[in-house]
C-alpha cells in the first residue's frame, strides 16, 4: 500500500488588522488579531505520478465545495500549479531542513480548497501549512527520513514563506505582531462559545499587495490616517475571553474590531460597500476579511447566521456560515 498523508489546516478573519507605515525593506509592522474559522484546507502528499521528468513535486487542486466554485470564489486557473504555489514552496521548506533536495523525493499534493482564493482569508498559507505537516509525516512514514521536523521549526520555516503561514500552522486565536508572524495565542475557556460569521466572498479576487500598495498611496496624500499604535487593544482582548452572556460579550466584541485594509481594499472595489451594509436580522457588524474582498458578518448566534446563509444563497450569493476559532482539530 503506498502511503499518503493528509493534514488539514485553517483559513483566518483578523478581527483586528492595525498597519503600520511601509518601511525600507517593503514591509508593513501589523497588529493584527487573528482567528481560526473552521472552512479547511486539506492537503494530502502521495508518492510522485511525475517520476523521470524535472518536477519532482506535483500538483493539483481542487474545491470540493461546488457551489463554491459556481460562484467565482474559487477561481482555480488563477491558482499555479508549479514552485509558486504555496504549498510547494511549504513542502520544499521542509525537504530542504531535513538535508534533502528536490531531486531525492517525488511527491505528489493534492490540495482541497475551501477557502476562497485571494479572498483575504489566508487560504494559501493555509495550503502551504497542511503541505508542511504532511510532507513532514510523509518522509519520516517512507522511510526517506528518520525524525520529523519539532512544530517550532516548522514554525521558524513557515515565517519566510508569508507572514500569515506560522498563524495557519497554530490556527486557535493569537496576536500577531512583526508582519504577523510573531505570535501570541489567546487561551479561551473551554466554556466559551466561538463566534459565529457569515462569510460572503466576492466573484474576483483582490491582491494582498495592492491593497497594501493603495493605502502606501492613500497615507501619502492624506486619504487614509497613519494608526496609531500598533498594539491589540486589551479591551478587546478582555471581550474575547469575557465569561459574559454570549449577546453582551458578541456585542463587546464588535465595538473594537477594527481593519485598516478595509478602506483601501473598498476604494479598489467600491462594490463592497454594498456587501457591507447588507442588512438582515442578527447581524451584529460587518467588516472586510483581511485584505478583502471577502466581507465577515459577525452574528449573534448560529441560529442568525444559518438563516443569513440561506437567504443569501436564496438570492443567488455564495455565503457560509462559520465558527471562529474553529472547533474542529487539525
Ligand atoms: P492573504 O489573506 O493571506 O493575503 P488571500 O487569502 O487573499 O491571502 P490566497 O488565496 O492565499 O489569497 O492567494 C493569493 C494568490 O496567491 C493567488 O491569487 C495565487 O496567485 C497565489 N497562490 C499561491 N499558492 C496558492 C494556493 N495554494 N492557493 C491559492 N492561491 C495561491
């Protein structure tokens, strides 16, 4: 039997997302409040079907929710299927710090999208996290290798890759600081209730970089404020791990979150805004996912949230109805 691995990891909302001034080197410091919401990506490693021709690592993708698809969340050709892909570049990280190169192995990934593509939800550094806990099994199940890689040094390999990938290894709730890579988590109770949301991705695509190169332009001229700080305010902080009456904690919640992307990511698309101010019973806030243009509305209950998918889909717009963090293990 040959072996085959999968490992699943998740797809982000930043409930809060503060950017700094572009420095020399290109980057942006954040403050950024990341979340799990349990849409996952899946990753499974098989042997090689590219044996004897230079691509030692192969692969394919697909989405496996239809419906999703059909809405143009899930632009496939738009994801490469060579050394860009970020789940190659995941799986080389971990070949490379176990001594190997590229030539010694022949794997093949299988990615299973469920995240919308350039959706603003991570969905990349999700696939490049699965392919790196799994190619790391993978070696060490074939023999190729004797001992896995420790989770710190995935951890240390995946900021390189993008600053959201070390989130996606961990998924949970944390703080990021740095570019997002430096990571704090947020322990919550077990009695605590995740959040529910509704995720409405757009028809197209909006580039991380250009979001961040349009609000460069907008500070320049005055358009958008420079922050303030770069710090997760504690009060929100406080709010999340509140042992409050689920309404009173969703509602703290919602006064802090806070997005300096949404500005210019709605000035490159103006149609978000109508997507923002889609109104429907149990919304407590909408707000831009990231660097858009999915739009997140944050519910005061599953119930609410179930409801606002179905009508949205009745109106023949993709939604789904998500938990953050995500309950399900990875
Ligand atoms: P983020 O919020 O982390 O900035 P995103 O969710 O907006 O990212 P992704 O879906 O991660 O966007 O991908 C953005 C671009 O990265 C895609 O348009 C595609 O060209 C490229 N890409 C590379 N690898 C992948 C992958 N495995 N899945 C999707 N896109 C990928």
């Amino acid at each position: 039997m040959s072996v085959q691995v999968s490992k699943t990891a998740p797809g982000k909302i930043n409930l809060f997302f503060a950017v700094g001034d572009v420095q020399e080197n290109g980057y942006h410091p954040v403050a950024s409040l990341y979340s799990s919401v349990s849409l996952l990506e899946k990753v499974t490693v098989s042997e090689g079907i590219s044996q004897g021709i230079s691509q030692s690592i192969s692969i394919a993708v697909e989405s496996p929710l239809a419906e999703m698809a059909a809405s143009g969340a899930f632009d496939i050709a738009s994801v490469p299927l060579d050394e860009k892909n970020l789940a190659y570049r995941g799986a080389l990280a971990v070949i490379d710090a176990q001594g190997l190169s590229v030539e010694d192995v022949s794997l093949h990934l299988h990615i299973e999208k469920a995240v919308p593509v350039a959706g603003g939800m991570g969905g990349g550094s999700a696939d490049a996290a699965a392919a790196m806990a799994a190619v790391n099994e993978y070696l060490v199940r074939t023999g190729v290798v004797a001992t896995e890689l420790s989770g710190e040094h995935l951890l240390e390999l995946a900021a390189p890759l993008g600053a959201d990938v070390p989130f996606a290894l961990q998924g949970g709730i944390s703080v990021g600081l740095g570019v997002g890579d430096q990571l704090t988590p947020v322990e919550l109770s077990e009695a605590i209730q995740p959040l529910h949301l509704v995720m409405v991705p757009a028809s197209f695509g909006l580039s991380t970089p250009h979001v961040f190169a349009e609000l460069d332009r907008g500070r320049a001229v005055g358009d958008y404020p420079s922050t303030n700080g770069l710090e997760v305010p504690e009060a929100l902080l406080e709010a999340l791990r509140a042992q409050s009456a689920p309404i009173a904690r969703i509602c703290e919640i919602a006064r802090y979150i806070e997005n300096d992307l949404a500005a210019p990511a709605c000035a490159l698309a103006p149609e978000l805004k109508k997507t923002l101010a889609i109104q429907h019973e149990g919304i407590i806030s909408s707000f831009v996912s990231g660097s858009g243009p999915t739009i997140a509305f944050l519910m005061d209950s599953a119930e609410s949230a179930h409801q606002l998918e179905a009508a949205l889909k009745r109106k023949g717009r993709f939604a789904v109805a998500v938990e953050a963090p995500s309950r399900i293990s990875f």
